[in-house]
C-alpha cells in the first residue's frame, strides 16, 4: 500500500503527530493504543518514534496512517568484529559505532569481513559479504608446446562384461556373470558351458603400434567341479566386443594354465600375437573340461583385466 492509496485527499482534514510504534499494525498516539495504516515501504520495530498523518471527516471516524520512521538510517555497510560460536547475532562495527545483527543463514560470519546490511527500523541483517572484483590474470608471456605425446606404456583396461553360454540355455542367468567352462552334467547342469570376458572395443586406440607382452588377471576359482583340486583353465581369443546372440566365436587359443585347488587370482602372460586380435575389438573366452568356474566382473572387478606393454 503506498502512501498516496492511503490518503486519498490529503487536503481533507490531514495533521501529522509525533506518536511510536507497537505491535504491528498498531501505534501508540499520547500513550493510547490505536489502529493504523502502514505503507509497504516503511517499517518501524515496536517503541521506535514515528510520524503519523491522522485524517479527520466530519461524517467518518479519524484514520490513522503512518508516514515515516523517526531516526537516521542505519550504516549500509559494516566490519563484523565479533562472530561467537552457536549465537544467532553478531556484532558489526561502523565509524566506531557496534551493532547487534542478526545474518542470514547462507552467510557464514568471519570477524573482519567487510558486509552488507539491510535495516528495518532499528533491526540490523547482515545479508551477505561485500565482494571484490578479482585482479584479471596476467597475461601469458608464452605458450608452452604441448607434451610430447607418450611413445611406449602399459594399456590397462578391465573387462566391461562377463557372462557363461551354456549349451541348450543360451547366457545362463544362473551363473550371472561368473564364468565356467565345461560339463556341469555331475550335478543335472547343462552339458557344455563356455565363459567369456567383453571389453567393449576398449583397445582400439592401440591400432598400428607394436605389442611386448599381454597379460591377463585370472580371477579366483569358483566352488564346484574340481574346486578342491588342481585344474586347468583353456583360455581363448574371441571376435565379439560385447555378448552376440549366441556363443562366441573363439578365433586362437586354447592357452592353458594350471590352476591350483583354491586359486585366489593373478596375471598371466598370453602370446604378443593375441594383442591385434583384441585390438580388433576382440575379447577372451575359456572353454572345454574339466569342469571349473572363475568369479566374474559382479564379484571382482578385476577379473579378466588386460594388460597390453606397447611402442610406436
């Protein structure tokens, strides 16, 4: 409501007295309580002194609208000089005079930083810090040539999928993703299982360099089948980046590995020679007897990991 809304002919009967505020939206006029107006853009806190327009007619009770604050407007900026710990107030100083403020709950107090205050009557919030343009950054006096692009390393990528085939299943959800080779026959499994790793065309960016050595993590054995003693893994090259419709197509391999009852993991070396077949957006599979399982991407992470040393 302005001002203007609430006189609506101020040459009518209109006196300014002295009076205070009280509970909004009441004021104190020779000490009695009485009703007023109050504009949008004025705010007094209950006791302050305040102008108010009282409107006299003839044929109407005597209005009441309140004008202005009484008082100097408090300082718009300040240093806090006191911040206590679990208070809700603070104090702020400006020209020599301490303030008691209240602050909004997204600024956090720090004595000595300089802020901004917003005032309603006699009531002080600190509504924020005063900020300061940064200094721009020199300008670069040279631009340094860029790093010479790395000319031999180690590719490490782990597998992004993992999954056995089972003859007459298809992608056996009973295995989720650990691998098993084999004839699980003994325990009314299928006849045939194969297990393979997917790699999602990870090794593509080593095309046209020339491969040292590839690596596999083998991952711990699985309960079941020959758990309890030792058995070998057949390890295969396949051609699918991710798990075709049916079973791989295994392209090289069988390499084997003896694997220990009670196998817990590690790296072994493959032939240099598989390293363009994986490249070629390949992956590994194991296949054929004995019947054994190795745990898969959802139980270690690491199974199946490829390490490939390179140069150009």
């Amino acid at each position: 409501m302005s001002l203007a809304g609430a006189v609506s002919n101020p040459s009518d009967g209109v006196t300014l007295v002295p009076a205070f505020a009280d509970t909004y939206p009441l004021v104190r006029i020779g000490g009695n309580q009485q009703v007023a107006a109050w504009p949008d853009n004025v705010y007094a806190a209950p006791g302050e002194p305040i102008i108010v327009a009282q409107i006299s007619k003839a044929d109407a009770p005597t209005q009441n609208v309140v004008v202005s604050r009484v008082g100097v407007a408090g300082p718009r900026e300040a240093t806090v000089t006191a911040a206590p710990g679990g208070s809700d107030t603070i104090t702020v100083t400006a020209a020599a005079t301490d303030y008691l403020a209240t602050f909004l709950a997204s600024y956090t107090p720090t004595v000595g930083d300089r802020v901004r205050v917003l005032w309603q009557g006699r009531d002080a919030t600190v509504v924020g810090k005063v900020g300061v343009t940064p200094a721009p950054a020199p300008a670069a006096t040279t631009t340094p040539p860029p790093p010479a692009p790395a000319a031999s390393g180690t590719f490490d990528r782990a597998c992004t999928d993992s999954a056995t085939f089972s003859a007459g299943y298809g992608w056996n959800g009973y295995y989720g993703q650990n691998l098993y080779q084999g004839n699980g026959s003994p325990w009314g499994g299928p006849s045939a299982n194969s297990g393979s790793w997917f790699y999602s065309g990870a090794f593509a960016e080593l095309a046209g360099a020339a491969y040292n050595r590839v690596r596999v993590r083998l991952p711990a054995r699985k309960s079941g089948g020959n758990f309890n003693s030792p058995a070998t893994v057949h390890v295969y090259v396949h051609t699918s980046p991710t798990r075709p419709g049916g079973d791989v197509n295994r392209i090289a391999g069988p390499y084997d590995f003896t694997l220990p009852a009670g196998y817990s993991g590690g790296l072994v070396d493959l032939p240099t020679s598989t390293a363009p077949l994986l490249v070629n957006n390949g992956g590994l599979s194991i296949s054929g007897d004995p019947y054994l399982g190795l745990k898969g991407k959802a139980e270690d992470p690491s199974s199946g990991q490829i390490l490939i040393d390179w140069q150009r």
